[in-house]
C-alpha cells in the first residue's frame, strides 16, 4: 500500500496572500479612480469658473490640472502591471465613465457663456 504524502500547508497559505494581495490591489484602484474621478470633477468646475474669469486664470489653472492628471497616470501604471485581467477591465470601464463626464465639461462651459 503506498504511502500519500499529506498537502503542504504552503500551498493554502499561499492562496491566502495572492488573495489579500489581489483585495488589496482592488482597493487602490478603486481608490485611484476615485481620486481620477475627483480631478475631472474638480476640473469641470474649474472650466466653468475660468469661462467666467478669463484665458489666463484658465492657462495657469489647466497647467496644474495637467500636473496632477500626469501624477495619477504614472501611478495607474505602476499598479496595472500588478492587476489581473478582470481588474484592469473594472479600470477601463472607470477610465471610460471619467472620460465620459470630462466630455460634458464643454457643454456646462458653453451654457455658461450663453448666459
């Protein structure tokens, strides 16, 4: 009768941590499309507030936009070699919907101006 060689604990130890690893990466990229999500927000409100205050605040306004829009890309990145498949498919459907809301900023820009 031959002898079974019981499982490691390792083995389930090790699922354990890459499925803490992979609730932990959930997390940060549910919190960087929150915080992308803030940034288009807060850049929506801004359009409208420089259609009202004039080209330079607008000029100076955008540039710190753009800065703070380059600093979440470069951490998107870092963390997208990390996720799996299915997360970075959650991250292009938010990247989709804060494009989307970006693209309305134009109409909320022009209806201002209208007034």
């Amino acid at each position: 009768m031959p002898f079974r060689k019981k499982a490691s604990k390792s083995a389930g130890a090790a699922a354990e941590r890459v499925a803490k690893a992979r609730a932990i990466v959930d997390q940060e990229a549910d919190q960087l499309l929150g915080s992308l999500s803030e940034k288009v927000s807060d850049a929506r409100v801004a359009l409208s507030d420089w259609a009202e205050d004039g080209a330079d605040a607008a000029r100076a306004g955008l540039a710190q936009t753009i800065k703070k829009s380059k600093r979440g890309i470069r951490t998107l990145d870092r963390k997208w070699k990390k996720m799996s498949t299915g997360q970075k498919a959650a991250v292009v459907g938010g990247l989709l919907a804060v494009l989307a809301a970006a693209a309305a900023a134009p109409k909320v820009v022009k209806k201002i101006k209208g007034r």
